[in-house]
C-alpha cells in the first residue's frame, strides 16, 4: 500500500454523500383533511352539560369536517363546516375561513408547527320548538400547535372571538352587537382538538 493510500481513502468517505441525507424529501402536502374530534359530544348531553361541552367543540356541533390548503410553506388557508343537533330542541349550523401562519418555523426556531391565526365564523342556531333562527357573524383570533404524527396530525387549537353581530328571523327582535371589550361577553377562549390526514 502507497504512503498516501490512506489519506486517499479518509478524503473519499468526507465528500462522499451522506446515505440520509441522499434521501429524497417527500412531496409537500397539496392540502389536508381533517374532523373535529368534540363536535360529536354536545348532542348526547343534557342542556347545561351540553354547553359547557360546545366551549371545548368550539361552537361546533354534530359532523365537523375541515380541509384547506398550504399558501406557502408557513402559511395556510383552512375552511370549517359543521352541522348537527346541539341538544333536543336545537340545531347549529357553522362555517367559517381562516389563515393561519407558524411565526417561529418561518423564523428557524422552534416549536415551528406553533401557528397563530385569524378567521371569520357565521353559524345559525335553530330552535326547532319555536321555530326561531339565531345568526351570528364573528371575527375570531386563534393560537395553537399542529402535532404530526407522520402523514396523520393532531389540532389543538385555542380561538377568542373579537366581535360579533347577531340577529334572529324573530321579527320582534332587533340586530345586536358585541366585542370582546363588552363586559358583558363571555371571554373562555374555544378549544377545538383535530384529527386529520395530508393529501400528497
């Protein structure tokens, strides 16, 4: 063996490709699915359990689904439907949009899957014994943390509603409005707990 031959062989293993590293990326996701794990509960309790249990479902009752898309590598664009009996005599209805972005992923910091958001909710409560329907258009801030658990992920998420407007097709009532400054406005934040899956 030459004198250099086992200089030679040292510099082969420092610039040959890292197996690990040589593995391709999997493709980022083109959206994701997801249910609200909660919504289901509300139906299935007495009136007074029942709301309380609406507070962790985040006012959403019966079959919540969920789905969106990224809009860059830290952001994303989410729609929420859910429908379903929120007790004997009353049935909830809700949509609502949101953007969320994960500040710290974007600045190279971590927890990166920490996101922070902004969203819009309308949801119409129907009470099925007087036949009276209650509208609510919110404005809502959300915080939470996405847990992957490989191509599946778990949602915790914490929103407060900023404002909203209110009105019923009761003819004897007028529209109201209330913000988060009111007194008089509940202030326990929503919880909402996903369960879902990317699409690749």
């Amino acid at each position: 063996m030459s004198p250099g031959a086992p200089a030679l062989a040292l510099a082969a293993l420092l610039v040959a490709p890292d197996p690990a590293r040589a593995q391709p990326e999997p493709p980022a996701p083109r959206g994701f699915v997801g249910v609200n794990l909660l919504a289901p509960l509300p139906a299935f309790l007495p009136v007074p359990l029942s709301t309380l249990t609406s507070v962790f479902s985040g006012l959403e009752t019966g079959l919540g689904v969920n789905g969106g898309v990224p809009a860059g590598r830290w952001t994303r664009v989410e729609g929420r439907l859910a429908a379903g009996p929120n007790s004997d005599a009353e049935w909830l209805f809700h949509l609502g949009a949101w953007g969320t972005i994960q500040p710290l992923g974007a600045l190279g910091r971590r927890p990166e899957n920490l996101y922070v958001g902004a969203g819009l909710r309308a949801w119409d409560l129907r009470n099925g014994l007087t036949d009276v329907d209650r509208f609510n258009l919110a404005a809502a801030l959300a915080v939470g943390h996405r847990f992957d658990l490989g191509r599946a992920w778990l949602d915790l998420r914490a929103q407060e509603i900023l404002g909203v407007c209110t009105w019923t097709s009761d003819p004897h009532t007028e529209p109201g409005f209330a913000t988060v400054a009111d007194p008089w406005m509940p202030k326990v934040p929503l919880i909402t707990l996903d369960l879902g899956v990317d699409v690749r």
